[in-house]
C-alpha cells in the first residue's frame, strides 16, 4: 500500500517515462487490479489481457489525472472502461424497466459477509446470473452510480437499478438457505 | 457510498499476475515511445520543409518583383528605352 507522498512521487516519475517508477506503480496496483479483472472475466488470460491493456491506457494517460480524487479509484475506472470496451459479452444484459429503490442497505449483507471470508462472499456473487453479477459488482464494490453503469454497459438507468435489485434478492435468499443449513447442523 | 467492511475485503484483495505483463506492457509502451519520437521526426523534417519551400518560393516572388521594379526603374529614367530602336 502505497503513501500520498509515495504516490505521488512514483506519478512524477511515470509522467517524465522513468521505467522504474513505471515498474514500482504497476507492481503496487497490479495484484488488486488483477483481482478486479478476475470479477468481470473468470478466463485468466483475457484478465491477463485487460491488466496489460489498463496499465498501457493508465501509463499514457497519467496527465489526465488532475490529484483532486484517489489516484486507485482513477486507476480502476481506467480498468473497468478497459474490461467493458474489450469485452462486448458483458455488455449484453436484458432490458427492464423495474424502477426499484436507488439508495440501497447493505446491512442484511453485511452481517453475513463478515463472517464469511473473501473467497466464500466472491464464489457467492459469481453463482449470480451474468448480468446481475456485473451490475452488483459495479454499483457495491466498484462505487459507480446507476447512471455511470447505464453509460458504460449502454442500458437504461432503470435496467441497472432492477438488475441490482435482483441480485440482492437472490444473493439474499442465498444466504439465507446458508444460514438456514448452518443452524440447522448446529 | 461508504465502503463496508466486505467490500473492502473484496476490493483489497490481491490476484496472483504473470510476470508476463509488465514485460509486455513495456513492450508496449516503448512501441508507442518509438511512435510517438517517429511522428515527431517526420513532423520536424514536413515543417523544415515546408518552410524551406516557403521562403525559397518567396524569394523567388521577391527576385522576380524586384527585376521587374528595376526594368520600371530604368524605364523611367530613361524613356527612350521602351521606343524600338531602328
């Protein structure tokens, strides 16, 4: 985990070409940055693909990037607009017009999730159906907004708040039929 | 939207990447590096050009006028010069 300092130093360095500190940024955010590709392709090498696709677009745009919000989150906007252009499967999801609560309570979650380690709450959402898992990865661990998510997959905004919503629901019952066989065996 | 705990534990984990990468990724930038001190050559070598085609192309314009001031010159000082002579 890198410093402000750190990060910024490493910044200037990568905007005058110096290739080590292109090589300290990338090794600093690759690991996470992999972890992000992982979500929205389970093929290792397309993930491959788009981490070297996002650190090329990341390196030669670097002066775009004005120091006003976290340089990681600009970092991982650049990846995801990577992983939606590259990948056209992604971006096939249902048209819907459920119009559902935008603001939503992650606490039913929550209090499952954080006993549950990284690998179990991951192997849950990928069980989601394909367009449910992207729009519930963008909008709870991404931070997008439902209108960012409708720019970026071309859908209505109404689309993504159903589709979120429906992710919830069944990763809700999941967890419940989780819980219910624990207790049980208890 | 604040990060809750799971989403952080999600969002800090870290995937195992080819060492791969980075050295195509340098590849790459380099390629573009190359591209980009390539573009600027041939741009240097089209705007020397142009200018040394503008100012000898100019210079030319500026002969050819000064010639034909001269001729009006010699012309007006003496006139006899544009009557044929016998």
């Amino acid at each position: 985990m890198l410093t402000i300092q750190e990060e910024e130093v490493l910044i200037r360095g990568c905007l005058t070409g110096e290739r080590s500190a292109q090589k300290l940024l990338f090794d600093a955010f690759a690991g996470k940055m992999k972890t992000l590709c992982m979500r929205y392709s389970k093929d290792p090498s397309f993930a491959d693909d788009n981490l070297q696709e996002g650190f090329i677009k990341v390196f030669t745009n670097l002066n775009q990037f004005k120091g006003s919000g976290s340089f990681e989150g600009w970092v991982q906007r650049i990846f995801i607009h990577t992983i939606f252009r590259s990948n056209s499967k992604i971006k096939s999801l249902q048209s819907s017009n459920d119009r559902k609560e935008d603001i939503i309570d992650l606490t039913f979650e929550e209090n499952v999730f954080s006993k549950m380690s990284v690998s179990n709450i991951m192997n849950l959402i990928e069980q989601l159906p394909h367009g449910y898992k992207t729009v519930f990865n963008l909008f709870v661990i991404e931070g997008f907004s439902h209108k960012e998510i409708a720019d970026l997959l071309k859908i209505d905004e109404a689309t993504s708040r159903s589709q979120l919503f429906k992710a919830r629901k069944q990763l809700q019952e999941m967890l419940t039929s989780i819980e219910s066989i624990k207790s049980y065996t208890h | 939207m604040n990060k809750t705990s799971f989403v952080s534990k999600i969002s800090n984990q870290q995937s195992y990447y080819s060492p791969d990468v980075w050295s195509k990724v340098e590849r790459e930038l380099d390629k573009k590096r190359k591209r980009r001190i390539l573009l600027f050559f041939l741009f240097s070598i089209l705007l020397m050009t142009s200018i040394g085609l503008g100012s000898f192309y100019f210079s030319q314009k500026n002969n050819a006028s000064t010639q034909q001031s001269d001729i009006k010159k010699q012309n007006i000082e003496d006139p006899t010069n544009d009557i044929p002579k016998p």
